[in-house]
C-alpha cells in the first residue's frame, strides 16, 4: 500500500471518528482517531497527526476527560508551531496559520472550563495568553523583522539578485505606463503585464530564500509569546485591555489592568457578528441620505439612526455592560476579533444609555439619551497586545525626529484638471477625457485597482478631493514655522511620499484616495498624483507592497482617506491592509478610517484633533476623543457617520 492509499486510509478513520462522535459514541470514536493517528506517524505526516490529536483532544473532552484533552490539544499546537516555523512565505504563512486557528480556539475554550472549575489557578491568563498568541503572529514578525537587519550573515549572490529583481520590476512598471499612454496592442499590454506577474513572484522567493538563510530569521519566526505580566508592563493605572475572542459556542472577553484580569463569557460567533454588522451597514449606509438632507434630520436619515441606536445599544449589552462599572474614565486598549473590527467602538453608547429600552421610535428622545463611548474614554485599537509591547521597545530607541509635520494633500488625478497647464483652452482634449474618463492616463495597475474595489462606479472621472487642501493649510497653521513640510497638487506625488526626507517628520499627514480591496489587498494602495504640470501619465499609485518598504521611523501617520484601516481579513491575523503596512514602515502609531468618509467633514475633524495635539500639547488618542466630541456637538457633523469612522491604532502615549 502507497504512502498516499494509508493517508487516505487515515482520513477515512477520521470521518468514521466523526460519524461516531456525532451518535455521542466517544469510545468507538476514539479507537478510530487514535488508529488514524498511528497510521499518520507511520509515513510521516505531521499535520495528519495534529488533527488526529485534535480530533482526539475533542472527543475527550466530550466525554468529560478534560486533562486527557489538554494532553492532546496541547500536541497538536506543538506540530502546528514547528509546521509554521518551516513556512518561508509570509503570506503563506498567514494563510496557513488561518487554517489552523480552530485549534488555538479550543486550547483556549478548553482553558476557560478548567478556569470555571477552578477560578483561583490562573486557568484565565493562559487562556489569555493563548488568544494573544493565535493573534497577528505574522504582524509581531513583520515588526520584529523590520527593526532587525536579516540580511546580515546573508549571501552575497541572494541580495545582489533581489536587487536586480527589483530593478527589473521597476523598469517593467515604468514600460506598462508608457504602454497605456501610446497605441500599442493588447498583446504586448498583456506580455509586459505577464512579465510583471512573473518578476513579483520570482521577488517572493528569492525574499523567502533570504530570510531562510538569515542568522537572525530564527529569533523573528519564532519570537515567542509575551507573559500576561509583561503585557501589564505596558499598562499604566489609567489605562485598561479590553480582548475579546469569538467562538463557535461561546466568546470571552478579559479585562486586564496593570496589578489584575478579570475573564467574562459572551454569547457565541454568529451572535456577535449579526449584531456587529448592523452596527457598521447603518453606519455606512447613511451617507447618500445625510447627503441629501444637507446632514439635517429627513425622514429616511431619522429612521436610519434610529436603525444604529437600536443596533449599537444591542451591542453594547454584550460588548460593554459586563465591564463598565470597573472602566470609568480609563483609556482603554481594544483588541477585537471577527467583525468587531469593523464595529468604531467610539460610538457605541455606554453608560445608563444602555440600560433604556430598545423599544423606543422617538428619535429625538433616543439622540438625547445617546451618550458615546468616547465621552468617558480614550479609544486606542490594536491587533494583538504584543504589537504593543513590539512598537513600544522600537520607539524607546529611536532618535528624535528633527522636525514636526508632513502633509500630502489634494492629488492632480486628470489632464483636464484646472491645475494642468493648458488645460482651460483645450475643450477638445477636456471633452475627449470627460467621454473616456481618466483610465487612458493611468496605467493597468490604477485601473485594475479601481475596478476591483468598485471605486467611483458612477462616474468617469476620479473625483479631486477640493477640502484635503483646506484641511491641509488649516492643519499646518499649528506649527512652528520651519517645522512642517506641505505638499499639493503636483508636489503630491508618489516620488514625494517615497522619498527618504519624509522621515525626518515626526508626524505625517496624508489626504487622498485610499484604495481598498479585501480580496487581493496587493491592489490596495493609496493614489497621488496621475499626472505632472503637463498633463503627462506618471505612476501615482502607492500600493500595499511598496508601503512596506518604505522607511518611516515617525511617531504618527495619518491617512485621511477612505477605509484606510481595512483590508483583507485573515483569521488569526486580523485585517492586512495599509495600517499594518505603515506600522511595518516604522510608524509607532496611525490614524485610519472604518469607511469612505465624508471630504467636508474630514478636513473640519482634522483640525480639531491636530489643534488639540499640537497646540493643547494632547496625547494623539485624547485629541481623536477632543476631535470627535467636536464634531458630535456641531449642528451639521454630528451624526456618528461624520467621526466615528477615524481610529487610532498603536501606540496611545
């Protein structure tokens, strides 16, 4: 029998496990799980043999023998650590480690029980300490990785090819622009289109064969998991950990405090999320009706907020209830999971709101009673305690940047934008442009991006964003003359966000079009300048990628763009999107957005948070909380739509 006949063999043992296990026959289910087991270590198959000890672990502890489950789930994570370690990949590595996450979640389910068996042993901070290690593994090393030199101790012939490749790519990048921009066929679009395809993957490898030979890649791969006393370390008296993990059958929230944790048990998965989803869809489903009354108070935009009220105050009893009378007036550090990710935990009403019934169709007696989150609390997001712990070692070590403020605003995204030169007294080349759009001055990489995010479908054009430049000279009124650097219009450019000068900025602020696409997030990005002072196509396209190699040792970036804190959702990693990147650049905190926000709005919030951080001397997450409170008390922003997108994620001091 062939190796691949016995590992077939094996599954079959497994199902026949499975078909026993749901008759409530653990015994017989058993001897097939531990059969399929020994035919797994007998040709050598190590992650057959996790989920056999998985399996195993399940049946035991169905039985009631949760020692012996222990035993068993324990040895699973064990083959499933050693298995990731040998993964070169980074993004396979996420994929795979999102693969296997249904085992971290019942190592610390498992742990929960013996912690309600025994509350005096401690069993809550090794579940704890087991959610933080399922979380954003791949993120801990992209930071630890990009605060240490692997390619010291590396072969000479691997850099010298990785960076021929890279040179390569560029020069393929700058013939598809020109491409694009001259008549040339199909056929040689899609020939350099299939060379950039190759080149990217042939980069992969040759960055995966670097860091397998590195000396140091070991010590990032596995970099251990942080204690719950040194994620305390990072605490202060003021300052609390609120992690929530989702589950099948029940989810759990831990309160941590500087000297104490405290563990809660939360309805299941599919509870949470079905609520948490109706959170964001009213939020984000409000913009066009709020447009259309001017942001006054019609009918439809009434109803719609009344529609959240209901749906947050839903979710607070669950998320917020069971810890408010031990969180007054503290920070709190949020570390979400599943959909909570998308919930801006700002404006969920906290308080006696939550108590008042939900049954309530006066808006206005609802609006009065809404008292938000972010009243009482500074908000800070993150993926995962230890990211924390990780940016907080690098920023001790960082020396001072020399000046204040960078900002990127008001990108030239048309030939028949005004700001071309000649554009006013070319009606023929503006009418050709308004009737083929701005595709034919971007090159395949903008448009495949905008056409795969479903950005701007309506109209043929990518709009200007005419408040960023407003936001923009509002913002570097706050600054010392000298200190801050303003780049607009043409100056706009990609060149400019990628040059080295950038990360002499402490703070770096950029106002454009954030691309976002969860389902290839390489084609994230954000947009800059498509065209020059004479209307000629130029890569203004920033993707994912190239965010990760830039060099921004700054303490806060700011994307004032759409959505900017999204991105792919990989199970056990978290949302991989531009945030991620810039804190793999070496920001040590950034401000992003939960959705396509509103230009208005944005450029007035902006200069109340940067007034309050520069000159009130606030901490970045006290001047979001003073931005928002703002904005919640104008007449015309203060729906929640208008603020309660913008997070902060990272680092809070």
């Amino acid at each position: 029998m062939t190796p691949c006949d016995r590992r077939d063999e094996a599954r079959t043992l497994i199902r026949l496990g499975e078909i026993y296990e749901s008759s409530v026959d653990s015994d017989k289910a058993l001897r097939q799980y531990h059969a399929a087991l020994e035919l797994y270590h007998t040709i050598g198959n190590p992650s057959g043999q996790a989920n056999a000890y998985f399996s195993i672990a399940k049946a035991e502890r169905a039985r009631g023998d949760l020692s012996a489950a222990d035993r068993n789930i324990r040895e699973t994570l064990r083959i499933i650590e050693s298995l990731r370690a040998g993964i070169l990949g980074q993004d396979l590595r996420a994929s795979y480690f999102s693969s296997v996450q249904r085992y971290y979640e019942f190592y610390t389910d498992l742990l929960m029980s013996f912690h309600q068996q025994a509350t005096d042993k401690g069993f809550d901070r090794l579940a704890l300490q087991t959610s933080e290690h399922s979380r954003a593994r791949t993120l801990l090393e992209l930071l630890i990785e990009s605060r240490a030199d692997i390619r010291q101790g590396v072969d000479a012939s691997l850099l010298e090819r990785e960076r021929d490749l890279r040179q390569r790519l560029d020069e393929a990048a700058t013939r598809q622009v020109k491409l694009k921009n001259q008549t040339h066929s199909n056929a040689e679009v899609k020939a350099v289109e299939k060379e950039i395809s190759e080149l990217t993957e042939d980069f992969k490898n040759i960055e995966a064969r670097i860091r397998a030979s590195s000396p140091h890649y070991a010590e990032i791969t596995q970099p251990g998991s942080f204690s719950i006393s040194e994620i305390q370390s990072i605490l202060d008296e003021n300052t609390v950990l609120l992690e929530y993990t989702l589950g099948e059958s029940r989810s759990f929230l831990w309160l941590v405090t500087r000297d104490g944790l405290k563990s809660f048990v939360l309805p299941k998965r599919s509870d949470i999320e079905l609520i948490a989803r109706r959170v964001y869809e009213s939020l984000t489903t409000g913009p066009n009706l709020l447009k259309q009354s001017g942001g006054g108070a019609s009918v439809q935009s009434r109803q719609l907020e009344s529609k959240y009220f209901t749906a947050a105050k839903d979710l607070s009893k669950i998320l917020l209830a069971p810890v408010l009378p031990l969180i007054e007036g503290k920070r709190l550090l949020i570390v979400s999971d599943g959909a909570l990710q998308y919930v801006p935990f700002a404006a969920l009403p906290a308080g006696s709101t939550i108590a008042e019934p939900s049954n309530t169709t006066n808006v206005e007696e609802t609006s009065s009673q809404y008292v938000p989150l972010f009243r009482d609390h500074e908000i800070v997001n993150l993926p995962s305690a230890e990211t924390l712990v990780i940016l907080r070692r690098e920023a001790q070590t960082r020396p001072a940047a020399a000046k204040t403020l960078a900002v990127v605003a008001d990108p030239v995204f048309s030939a028949s934008d005004s700001r071309v030169a000649g554009s006013s007294g070319s009606r023929v080349k503006r009418a050709v442009e308004d009737k083929v759009g701005a595709s034919g001055l971007m090159n395949s990489r903008v448009q495949r991006a905008l056409r795969e995010t479903g950005f701007n479908e309506s109209a043929p054009t990518i709009q200007r964003l005419p408040f960023s430049r407003r936001e923009a000279n509002a913002i570097v009124q706050f600054v010392p003359s000298g200190q801050s650097l303003k780049l607009l219009d043409f100056k706009a450019s990609r060149a400019a966000v990628t040059d080295q000068r950038l990360a002499q900025y402490r703070m770096i602020h950029i106002a454009t079009h954030g691309l976002l696409n969860s389902k290839h997030p390489e084609l994230s990005g954000l947009l800059f300048s498509l065209v020059d002072e004479h209307g000629q196509s130029q890569n203004g396209f920033l993707q994912l990628h190239e965010i990760y190699n830039l060099n921004l040792p700054v303490d806060l970036v700011v994307l004032s763009a759409c959505q900017t804190a999204l991105g792919s959702e990989i199970r056990g990693e978290g949302l991989i999107g531009l945030t991620r990147g810039f804190m793999y650049a070496g920001a040590s905190r950034v401000v992003a957005t939960l959705w396509k926000v509103d230009d208005e709005a944005t450029a007035e919030m902006m200069r109340y948070f940067y007034e309050a951080m520069l000159k009130d001397k606030e901490t970045p997450s006290a001047a979001l909380r003073t931005a928002q409170r703002q904005m919640q008390r104008s007449n015309r922003f203060s729906a929640p739509y208008y603020w309660a997108g913008f997070t902060l994620q990272g680092e809070w001091r």
